[in-house]
C-alpha cells in the first residue's frame, strides 16, 4: 500500500472510530549477534580500518531477538 492511499485509509478509520489512532500497533525486531557481527542491513560503521579485511565467524553463531511494539498504551518488549 502505498503512503498516499494509506493516509486515505487511516483518515476513512479516525472519521468512523475518533480514538482508532490509539488502536495502532508499530513492531519490529532486531537481532544481537553474541560474537560481535554486525548485520549491514540494519547499521552503517564508518571506520578508518580496511573494509576488505575478512574474519572468519561461525556458520550460525548465537544471537539475541529483540522484538518491540509501540501503541498509544505505551511500549511491550520481548527477549527471545
């Protein structure tokens, strides 16, 4: 859905239901990788170090998901 048609929708929901902005629930999840990797998609290292160096890491190393929802209730965290 593209922005444009979505602030259509949630206009159509506020003028239907007046408190239906409190109803939404924003989530996502990351996950911490134990031995220090760093997954490029989510964060950007400016470093003066050589970005070819190579390091050797396990094929599936051990990690930490976080997962978090944000509403108008306040914030639910979750640790997997």
């Amino acid at each position: 859905m593209n922005k444009r048609r979505f602030v259509k929708w949630a206009q159509n929901e506020i003028a239907v239901v007046s408190d239906f902005h409190k109803r939404i629930l924003f989530s996502d999840e990351a996950h911490f990788w134990l031995n220090g990797y760093v997954n490029k998609q989510n964060c950007r290292i400016w470093s003066e170090a050589n970005p070819l160096v190579y390091v050797e890491t396990p094929l599936h190393p051990e990690k930490l998901t976080v997962w978090c929802a944000l509403w108008a209730g306040g914030i639910l965290l979750q640790k997997r």
